[in-house]
C-alpha cells in the first residue's frame, strides 16, 4: 500500500514534490498502487521509488527521473514516458501498450513480461536492457539503441526497428517472433546479433563473436520467426540463421555475406540485389524467390531446394530457374534481342540466344514466334541432354527448345 502522505505530497505538484525529495533524500518515496490515472508529472523526480502496481494510465511523465524505481506490474497504458530517465528500472509485467516512450533512456532496465504493444520507442537507448518476454507488436522501435539487449522470446511481430542499432542484441529462441518487423537498414553487422541461444555459461555479456562461433561450430539453429519482415538493405553478414523462417521477407540489397541459412525457409523471399557471398544454404528452401540483381558466389548448396526463382523484375514477364548461381548470367540471355531460330534434329522449331555463361544453359519457353522468343513464364533447366551448346566465333550460345506450333 501506497504512503498516504507521500501521495499526498505528489498530488500538490511537481514543484512541491521535487523540493520535499531534495529535503529528504534518504527517503523512499512508497507509492505502490497509487491512483495517478492522467497526473501530470513532468520532470518529477521519482528516483528509486516504490511504483509497484501504481495506476498511472494516461499520466505525463515526460523528462521525469525513475533510475532505479520500481514499476513492476503497474498499469502505464497510453502514458507519456517521452525523454524519461528509466535507468535500471524495473518494469516486469508493467502495461505499457500505445506508451510514449520516444527517446526515452532505459538502459540496463528490466521490463521482462511487459507489454509494449504499438508503444512507441522510437530512438530510445535500450542499452542492455531486458526485454525477453516481452510483447512489442506493431511498437515503434526505429532508431533505437539495442545494443546487447536481450529480446529473447519478445513478440514483435509487424514492429519498426528500421535503423535500429542491434549489435550484441539477442532476437532468439523458438518463440522469438519477428513476423512482418520491419529491420531495413539496421546499422550493425549481424554477426554480432545473436539469431540464436546464447551459451549462458560463457558469461554475458561476453564476447559475441565467440559465442556465434561455438554456436555455429555446435550446429545450433537460430529458429526465428522472421517471415514477411522488412530487412531490406540490412547488414546479416556472417548471422547465424539455421532454421529461420525467412518465408515472404523482404531481403533485397541486404548483405547475406558469410550468413549460415542452412535450413531456412527463403521461400517466396525477395533476394533483389542481395549479397550472398560464401553463404551456406545447405538444405534451406528457395522456392519461388525473387532473385534479380542478386550477387551469388561460392555458395553451400547441398539439398537446396531450388525452383521457379524468378530471374526478371516484377514489371517484366516473368523467367525462372532452377540455380541461383547461375541466373545472374542467365539474365542478360533473357532478355536480349539476339535471338535465333533453327530447327533441332527432330523437326521441333528452337531458339538460341547467345550469352557467355560457365555452364550450358537450356530453356524451355512455353511459346514462341517464328522469328522471336516471347513468354509469359519460362525457365532453365540444366539437366536436359537433348540439345547441344551452339558456338559461334565470336559468342557461344544455348539452344532454346521451342514448343511445336
């Protein structure tokens, strides 16, 4: 229970009240399940005062000191945290849904269990602090400062963290839930992002680097839910994603450099302009991935599923393949205009392009015309025999196999 004259005290005023804690500073204000629904307390110093459970929904505590208060389980929804000083705070089971905490400084704070959904924390200093557990669907968390937060196990499904900073940051754990997050342009390099457990028994926080490696060498899967999230133009080079679900994400222009992806789902994933050098994607799924501009080399490629990735951009008439390495030579072949037509051995009408490729490239185009090749869909294949490379002296070329008109 709340100290009636400590509330009473607050009550007449900030003014007032900052004064009485400047003439009491071995005080601890006791304000446990006070009622100051809607009070306006800007600037208030409520320095490691007892909150616990305090109704303070709609109140305005905007700039106000709370290092080190105890807000555990109190109700704060819609309330006005703006530039607040939440230092090493505790906010376990706090209700902070559609809160303001725009630029608020809560590092090494403990909001375990809280709920955040749609707050807004939009370039507030998340330094350390503990959010796993926590909901923060649909929250604003652009421009936030989450280096070595832990958001193990956190809901933030559809959140904002566009140019948020995440070195040291843990986003793991089966229940991690980033579905539809928007993580464009993160300003980190995503080997010091934990998309995996960490191994506690190292200490944290430690080095990261080290964990990811015996994470990796131990053959540990990240897990995530990352599917239809924004992580365009993201830095992920050397992440570790084993297992994630990356299905409908937007990963164009990221940097997916030295990332493990084995056994990710990167089904119907747009990898426009995407970096993957030396990525592992043994045994991950890449069915239906939108693939134009992507930078492919050096690939682990062992039981990937590969089918129908789409070559063309979206305004343009759709070619797939069944190789990503091979679909950034594959590409000029589609849609140049020095097409050819002849007739193979056995009388059906075919079409070559001329392209310089590594490998022989065949087509199969579900129509053509006598003198053109025009398709609505169309793909490559490299497992056909039947038709043989064509060579001139100055190009060399591919047949491609034309449907009998």
């Amino acid at each position: 229970m709340a100290n009636d004259e400590h509330v009473a005290i607050l009550k007449q005023g900030v003014e007032v009240w900052n004064k009485s804690r400047d003439e009491n500073r071995d005080i601890r204000p006791d304000l446990g399940g006070a009622d100051l629904r809607g009070a306006n307390l800007v600037g208030a110093d409520l320095r490691v005062a007892d909150l616990r459970g305090a109704r303070l929904a709609g109140a305005d505590l905007g700039k106000a000191n709370l290092t080190d208060v105890d807000l555990s389980g109190a109700y704060l929804l819609g309330t006005d945290l703006r530039g607040a000083g939440l230092r090493a705070a505790k906010l376990s089971g706090a209700d902070l849904r559609v809160a303001d905490l725009g630029g608020a400084r809560l590092e090494e704070a403990d909001l375990m269990g809280a709920d955040l959904g749609e707050a807004n924390l939009s370039e507030a200093n998340i330094h350390q602090a503990n959010f796993s557990g926590v909901n923060l669907r649909k929250a604003n968390l652009s421009d936030a400062n989450l280096t070595w937060a832990d958001l193990s196990e956190a809901n933030l499904s559809e959140a904002n963290l566009r140019n948020a900073k995440l070195p040291g940051a843990v986003l793991c754990n089966a229940n991690t839930n980033l579905r539809g997050a928007d993580l464009s342009w993160i300003r980190s390099n995503a080997a010091d992002i934990a998309f995996l457990p960490l191994d506690t028994s190292r200490g944290e926080p430690g080095n990261r680097s080290d964990v990811i490696a015996h994470t990796r060498a131990s053959g540990t899967r990240s897990n995530v839910n990352l599917s239809h999230a924004n992580l365009s133009g993201a830095n992920l080079s050397g992440a570790n994603l084993s297992g994630a679900n990356l299905s409908h994400a937007n990963l164009s222009a990221a940097d997916l450099s030295d990332a493990d992806l084995s056994d990710a789902n990167l089904s119907e994933a747009n990898l426009q302009a995407a970096t993957l050098l030396e990525t592992d994607l043994t045994g991950a799924d890449l069915t239906g991935c939108r693939i134009y501009g992507v930078s492919a080399w050096s690939l682990k490629l062992e039981k990937t599923k590969q089918q129908n990735l789409v070559i063309t951009r979206e305004n343009e008439p759709t070619v797939t393949v069944d190789d990503i390495e091979v679909a950034q030579f594959v590409y000029p072949c589609s849609t140049t205009r020095r097409f050819a037509t002849s007739s193979t051995p056995s009388g059906r009408r075919a079409c070559y392009c001329w392209a310089a490729s590594p490998r022989a490239v065949w087509w199969s185009w579900s129509g053509c015309e006598r003198n053109s090749a025009t398709s609505a869909s169309c793909r490559w294949s490299s497992t056909s025999t039947s038709l043989r490379p064509r060579t001139s002296p100055t190009q060399s070329g591919c047949w491609l196999a034309c449907p009998s008109s």
